[in-house]
C-alpha cells in the first residue's frame, strides 16, 4: 500500500470492444483481503445460461433470539391489533357439545383466523426472522474479533475517500493501518476456527444452553452437507419426485400383498 499502479487490461476483439462494453472501473472494497483492487468490465450481452434451483429455507420468528424489547413491542403490537377484534360472545357462551349452528360455527372460524392473523402480524413487525445456516458467509469468530475492526477500517476508509484518496499523509496511513488490522483478524480468526467452535461447544454444555449447543452442531453439519442434483439419471425436480413416488408406491403394493397373505395364513 505504498504504491500505486495500474497494470491490470482486458483484451477484447474491435467488434467486443466498441459493441458491447458498458464501462470499466477500478474496485475500492475494504472487504477486500488483498492488496490489489480489481478491474471491472461490464459487458452488455445476451447469452444463454443453465439455471438452477437453490435449496429453498422458510424463513421463520426466531424467538430465542428474541431480546426484552422485542418481546415488549410484540405485546404492544399484539394488545392493539386485539382491540379492533370483535369477540363473538353467544357461539363463545354457547353451551351445546354438539351445536351445528352455522353462525356460530363460522364467527368461531373467524374469531380464530384474526387471533392467528393478529399474533402472526405482530411478531412480523418485531420478532426477528431465522436465516439459512452458512447464508451470510461469515466465519467462527465474526462478531467478537472481526466485525469491530471492520467498522473501524469502514470508518477510515471513507475518511480517506472523502478526502479525495490520497497516496500519502496521515489519513492514508491510518486507512491502511486500519485495513491491515481488519484483514490479519480475518486471517487470525480462520486459523483458529477449530479452536473457536470447539470453545463455543464447551461453553455452551458447561453452561447448559442446550440451544447454543444445537446451533454449533447444525453450524457444523451444514458446512459437511451436499445435496445430489441428480438421482438415478434423474435431474429435473419434479422427474426425481416422480421416480420416488413410483418406488414408494410399487413399495406400498409388496407391502400390501405380504400383510395379505400373512393374515390369510394366519386364518389357517
């Protein structure tokens, strides 16, 4: 970082160049681990490409994470949304086991739906949603060594560009101090992931948070798992689902056939 030059091309045929280009520009990233910033060509062209499905995650209220004040607006939230539900006092105080009274049937139908919309309403507006594991590409060790010192390089660095990027003088030296600082915790932190999970793993059984425990198994059994894109020859999804429902349901029939004849043999 105390030098610097640009030595980086792309080389495209006269057609390429003066056809499809849309622009060229330099990289400045603080993620960036290295020392290089990297030359972006935009190309504008219509190609064909193979599309794939991802594993699909249903986001849903993650209430351990929940903390006091999420908890504090979700009853506030709730207690609102509460108020404008009308309770439907004779199908509630309606003393028939077996009362087949449509209108009462369908104003406790409907009494249910706006208790559920309302809970589900309100912990969407304040309870935090779970995530896929491994989603956010962070590594063992993130927010306690790493995310600090990325704020600091964050702040520095756009410091130093507001101050019109200088090659040299104080700004620019704490901006790579703080760069370096940040990069070697990234570096540090990868060397020791072992070492991490397994002291979170210990603290967690020791301080009997089992949930924190089952988060680090799942953490761990996540970044081990692969899922097969093809079955049998069988690449599309709704193909591999068609040759399991044939196996299961040819499965189904032996099975069926084999209780018929243990019970016809147990009448003899």
């Amino acid at each position: 970082m105390t030098s610097f030059s640009l030595i980086d091309h792309f080389l495209l045929s006269d057609q390429l160049y003066h056809n499809c280009v849309s622009n060229v520009c330099v990289a400045h990233e603080v993620d960036n681990c290295s020392d290089h910033d990297p030359v972006l060509l935009h190309l504008g062209i219509h190609v064909n490409r193979v599309s794939y499905t991802k594993r699909q995650h249903t986001a849903h209220h993650s209430w351990a994470r929940a903390l006091d004040t999420y908890i504090d607006s979700y009853k506030c939230a709730l207690q609102t949304m509460l108020k404008d539900i009308s309770i439907p006092y004779s199908a509630l105080q309606c003393q028939d086991v077996f009362c087949s009274d449509n209108e009462h049937i369908t104003s406790l139908d409907r009494y249910v739906a706006q208790l559920t919309e309302a809970c589900l309403k309100s912990a969407e507006a304040t309870v935090p949603f779970t995530r896929p594991c491994g989603e956010s590409g962070r590594i063992p060790g993130w927010s306690e060594f790493v995310a600090p010192l990325r704020t600091q390089s964050i702040f520095w660095h756009n410091i130093w560009s507001e101050c019109g990027k200088p090659h040299d003088g104080v700004i620019a030296d704490i901006m790579r101090r703080a760069r370096a600082r940040y990069h070697a915790a990234i570096r540090q932190v990868r060397r020791d992931k072992t070492e991490i999970v397994n002291n979170r793993i210990a603290a967690a059984m020791s301080d009997s948070r089992d949930r924190d425990f089952w988060n680090e198994i799942k953490r761990i059994r996540h970044n081990k798992s692969t899922v097969s894109c093809s079955v049998d020859g069988m690449c599309n999804n709704s193909d591999i689902a068609d040759m399991f429902a044939n196996k299961y349901k040819n499965c189904s029939l032996v099975c069926h056939m084999m209780l018929s004849r243990w019970r016809a043999s147990a009448m003899i």
